[in-house]
C-alpha cells in the first residue's frame, strides 16, 4: 500500500498536475532587473508533481496522523486544550468579515471596528481592567507588550528600575519575555505549599523591582491565596503587578486580576477563549491595563467617537505599534462570538466545571503516583512520577506510553520545581466518560509499570514512528528532505 505522506517526492511524475490556476491579472514585471542576481533561480525548484487526488490523500494521510483536540482527548496542562466550538468557525467567515482588508476606509468597515470596541469592553469587565489593546498576536508577545509599558511607565516617573521579579513555577515565558524587555529577572522560591514564599520576596522587592510577574492559580493549579498582601507589597516598593492569564480558564466570573490587585493582564484567546491552538498558526494576546497605564497602550486604538468608531493613533506617551494592521482579526473574532454566546453565566460555569473535572481526576490518580501538593486544586494539578523512577521508569517512558491509548500525554517535566513532574489539565469540555477513561489508562500504566515495566519502557508499540534515539535526534537532526533513491546510492557507495 502506497504511504502517501512518506512517499510524496517519490511518486512524482513529470507532467504530473494537481491545480489549476488562472491567468494573472498582475501586470508582468522584468524580474530580471527588480531582483539581485544571487535571489534569482537559475533553474526551477523540485517540487513534486502529482494529481490532484495524490495530494489529497498526501494530506489526508497526514491529518489522519496528526493529534488534535477534535480526535482526541488532550491535557496538556497549561495550554488548556478545550474545544473550539464550530460557531466560532462559522462568524469568522462571514463575509463581511472575512473578505474585507486592513486598508479600507474606516467608514466602510464600522461592523468590524465595532466588533474590536466591543470585545475590548468585554475583555477589560472580566479581567478587571479598565482598557484593553487587542494588538499582541500571542501570549508572549502580550507580555513584551505588558513589560514595555512597565518600562514607559516608570521612565515617565524619571524611575529606571532594572528588575521583574517571577516565581520559580513561572511559566519560561515570564522571564524570556522580560529579558528581551531589556530586564533582569530574579526568581522568587515557592514555598512548601507550593505557592509564593512571601518572605523570600520581601528580601528581594526595593526601588530597582519594576514588575512582579505572576500567574494565578499558578502553574501548579493552586490559588495564591495572599495575592493581596502579595500586591501590597510590590505596589508599597513602586513596582507594578503583571497578570500571565494563561491559566484564567479556573476564574472567569468568581474574580478578577483587577479586584487581586493586579496593574497588567494578558489573556491567551487560544486557552481561556476556545480560539485554535497551536500548529504555529495565529494567536492572540490582548493586553489589559489599570487607568495610569492607558496612555502607554499601542496604537492605533479602537475608539468610539460619537456614533463613529475610529483607529486612533494621538497618543504621544505610547510604546508605539506592536503588529501589523489591528492584531489577528479572524481569532479575535473567534474568541467574541464565544464570550457573547457563552454569556457571563456560561463563563462562570465553565470555570466551575474545569475546577470540578481536575479535582476529580486528582483524586482518582493520588493513589498511584506521588502528588507533592495534595490539596484542592483550580484547572489542573500536577503529580509526581518519582515513585515509578525507582522502579527504572521515568515520566517520559510513561508518557510514550499513553501514546498507545490514542492520548496526547500531559505536560512533563515543568513546572521544574516538581521532580519527574506531570501536569494535567482536563478542562471543562471534556466528559465524565473521558475523564474515567483517561484516568483507568493511567491507572494501568502505574501497575505495568511495577508487573511489566518493558511494555512502558519500549513504548510506543503502536505509533507510525516508534522509540526514537532522543541524543542522535538531538546531536543529528535531519532538518530537510532527501529523495530515497539518493540515500540508497550514499549507502551503497559506503
């Protein structure tokens, strides 16, 4: 049987068409003289050339290989891998939505600016903030965009401070996003609860700390339940509190990073907000701030002037653009049609139901492996597999293993403060069934791992590609395409 995704190059054929495409309608223009001569091919590039229907199942075989959260359940602690619910897909491409551009007149596209104004309002009431730029395409560039207004806002003041400050279980985020920032980071130990060591940071917060970064619940699943002496703290200092809200799936409608104390908030429309995850595609991170951040937003905003709706950019104390055109429209799209068909109780529920689900799977799984925080826990919680490493198998072994069962494995070896760590993070959308399910196949995973550790230790059995060599891969990856047949002579020239 031809594998269509491993063959693609082998099967092509000269002559070989899979599309048709018109004729341009741009006018032709001498390449020759536009372009340096080292950019110009001297000779077509190989591309294979197939039919249509080799294509096709090229793609389809390798959908069909793929994972995602529409085959199959996904606790990916952390990412809050939830459903995105098809009406979603279905606004997005509204025509008049999906078939306008970024430099049309203002006046001919007044229903998508109000779209932007509204999600705005939306965003700044259920993060507690009182504005919100939807500029930033991902939660990492949201942060940049958090810190850079840290950074506007204490030059303003005639204040150079050097330091953001972030907990050990910060997500890698927190302190890369700073240090491109132009900042230093110090890390803040948690403490034997696995929350912020309040002491520790007294030592380390004085008149050089610009920020302190936090995520709550914290990537551990719990609550900081002394955030609001933990803000009065950094606030009393000078400093500002920044909002990672990767994991503010666990509070929609029961609070706010505004009422915790907060300055900054970026929200990750992909996690909380049902928008697609992953696959490097589009992404968005709108970026919340209190009133005596507003002038350091980026611009253009959307504003509302009137009965009109504009694209400001007369605001001579911001940090500037911070992408092209007005952020990713298609997600912030997505990401509005959920908060208005989900609605203020449905948002609530959706937090209740994600906190009911991990506790339930935490307490199904304590048993069998070691869990360093046993406590009751928000979206996700984490669990140790240093019980199953005495035994000589490791976390990652038992996560090839779930590969088996058609499960994507939970998050591993993060939070770092966690030996053989495993974070899991079922999310609201998933079923008591699939719960259950996931739970018994972990379940049996521990006991093979103690009756028949080389069943786990050899996994995956039933993958398209098994065990890799993880130090060859790493020391010899192959990064691009080599045609079979020239491997074959290299082998027999060898």
């Amino acid at each position: 049987m031809v594998e269509y995704n491993d063959l693609i190059f082998e099967i092509s054929r000269p002559g070989r068409i899979g599309s048709s495409l018109p004729e341009s309608d741009v006018e032709s223009v001498d390449i020759q003289n536009k372009l340096p001569k080292h950019l110009i091919r001297d000779v077509p590039a190989e591309l294979p050339e197939v039919s249509e229907l080799q294509l096709v199942r090229h793609y389809t075989a390798l959908s069909n290989k793929n994972h995602g959260i529409d085959n199959g359940f996904y606790p990916l602690g952390s990412c809050t891998m939830k459903y995105n619910p098809k009406i979603n897909e279905d606004v997005a491409r509204l025509e008049g939505f999906s078939r306008i551009h970024p430099y049309q007149p203002v006046e001919t596209v007044q229903g998508a600016l109000e779209v932007l104004y509204e999600l705005q309002e939306e965003l700044a009431v259920i993060t507690g903030m009182d504005a919100v730029t939807l500029q930033p395409s991902a939660g990492a560039q949201g942060e940049w965009t958090g810190l850079m207004m840290v950074k506007a806002y204490h030059a303003q003041k005639g204040e150079t401070r050097k330091q953001v400050l972030v907990p050990d279980s910060a997500h890698g985020t927190n302190p890369a996003s700073a240090t491109v920032a132009g900042f230093e980071t110090i890390t803040i130990p948690s403490n034997e609860n696995g929350l912020v060591n309040l002491e520790e940071l007294k030592k380390h917060v004085g008149p050089d700390t610009a920020a302190l970064m936090l995520t709550n619940p914290n990537t551990l699943g719990l609550f900081e339940k002394e955030i609001v002496e933990i803000a009065q703290v950094v606030h009393e200092a000078g400093g500002l509190l920044y909002y990672d809200g990767a994991n503010a799936n666990a509070i929609l409608g029961k609070t706010t990073p505004g009422q915790m104390g907060f300055d900054i908030v970026h929200l990750n429309l992909h996690k909380t907000f049902t928008t697609p995850h992953g696959g490097g595609g589009p992404g968005a991170g709108p970026v919340g701030v209190k009133e005596k951040l507003i002038p350091f937003l980026p611009v253009p905003r959307v504003e509302k002037d009137g009965g009109n709706y504009v694209l400001n950019s007369n605001h001579p104390l911001s940090i500037g653009r911070v992408k092209g055109y007005y952020g990713n429209f298609g997600i912030l799209l997505r990401a509005y049609t959920y908060i208005r068909t989900m609605g203020p109780e449905g948002l609530r529920q959706v937090s209740e139901s994600a906190v009911l689900h991990a506790n339930y799977l935490r307490k199904r799984l304590e048993p069998y492996f070691e869990a360093p925080y046993a406590q009751i826990c928000k979206h996700e919680f984490v669990l140790s597999g240093s019980r199953q490493k005495k035994l000589g198998v490791r976390t990652l072994d038992m996560a090839k293993r779930l590969l088996d069962f058609g499960y994507h494995p939970p998050t591993i070896y993060f939070p770092l403060n966690v030996e053989e760590c495993l974070m899991i993070e079922p999310t609201e959308t998933e079923s008591k069934e699939t719960l259950d399910a996931f739970a018994d196949v972990m379940i049996q995973i521990s006991k093979e791992v103690e009756e028949n550790p080389g069943i786990v230790l050899e996994a995956p059995h039933s993958t398209v590609i098994g065990r890799l060599d993880e130090v060859q891969a790493a020391r010899q990856p192959i990064l691009r395409y080599e045609k079979a047949v020239e491997v074959e002579k290299e082998t027999v020239k060898s």
